[in-house]
C-alpha cells in the first residue's frame, strides 16, 4: 500500500496569504480521490493519474489595487465510450486556467461578464480539490468520440465490388464463440 498520491490540500486554503507568498502546490493525485470524475468513465481501471499544479500570486495592476490571481493547471487522460463505434476511448483532459480572487460573493458576481478570466470569492475559503475536481469534470467532451474510430463501420456486402464468399458457420459454433468468459476485471 505504497501510493505516492498527492491530492490538492484538504484544508481550505487561504487564498490571500498564500498569494502574498506566491505559494505553488503541485501534485499526482488518485484518479480515485476524485469520485464525480470517476463516475462518468467508461473503463475506470485504465484511467491515469491527475497530475496538477496551483500557483498563487498578488499582480500589480496599474491604475488599481493589487490584485490575487491563481493559475490552476492539470491533465489527466480518461477512458470514456466512442458514441461512434461504443469502443472506449482515451481522452486527454488539459487545464490551464486563471482565476481571478475577488473580495466578496458580491464582487465576484457583479463582475463576472466583463472579464475572461473566472472570478472567485476570497472570503470562501478555497478547496482547491474540489475547484480541480470541477474543472476536470467541465473538461469533459460533451460527446466523446475517437478522431478516427478503430472499427470501420460495417456496410452490406452488397456494396463490395469483390465476390464475396460466406464462410459457412455452424450456428453452435457461433453460439459457444459467444460464451466466451469475460474477460476478468
Ligand atoms: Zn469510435
């Protein structure tokens, strides 16, 4: 039971301090500390790691006050099912995003049109794992599908320009070829 996991602080940080410090928190985390991700993929056993990084910082901005930003950067690559082909596929999942911190609630919502950055509140004390855990889950493609699908579709044999011979199947046969054991998890 050796896991070198590193999920984002538990404790709810302290936004404002931690940019007076220029704090930077990095991590791999369990893709299994995150459990609303996990529930929407398709082969949970082959999803990776999520690696990510945190970096708090005060920015001077001409003309106002000071103000508190964090870059929130993560990826992962997540199994999820083809709506194509019903395959699973693998998705990566990059973030790279900036928050903007804001005094209150308040502030942040008054504001939140005028500006491409996300605003958040300082006076909610911030649980960066939760803040990942949503971002990754909006990362998620609306509809998953491979660029191109391994299987090619299957079209009626009455389109080939070749003959085409039917291989006789003994209907048992093709019945125990369906009995085949699952495969084990
Ligand atoms: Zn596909």
């Amino acid at each position: 039971m050796s896991t070198s996991s590193s999920f984002p602080p538990k404790r709810p940080i302290d936004v404002a301090k931690a940019a007076i410090h220029g704090e930077r928190l990095s991590g791999v985390a369990d893709i299994r500390d995150f459990p609303r991700l996990l529930d929407a993929l398709d082969d949970r056993a082959s999803a990776s790691n999520v690696t990510w990084q945190a970096v708090f910082q005060n920015r001077l901005v001409a003309g106002a006050d000071q103000q508190v930003w964090l870059h929130l950067e993560g990826s992962a690559h997540v199994p999820l099912t083809c709506q194509r082909c019903l395959e699973v596929m693998t998705q990566s999942l990059t973030l790279d995003l900036e928050f903007r911190f804001l005094p209150t609630e308040a502030d942040a919502l008054a504001q939140d049109d005028d500006c491409e950055e996300d605003l958040l509140a300082l006076e909610t004390p911030l649980d960066l794992g939760l803040l990942l855990e949503d971002e990754l889950l909006m990362a998620l493609p609306l509809v998953a599908s491979h660029d191109s699908c391994p299987t090619a579709p299957v079209f009626s044999v009455a389109d080939a320009d070749f003959p085409v011979e039917p291989k006789a199947v003994n209907p048992f046969q093709a019945l125990a070829g369906l009995k085949e054991p699952p495969p084990k998890a």
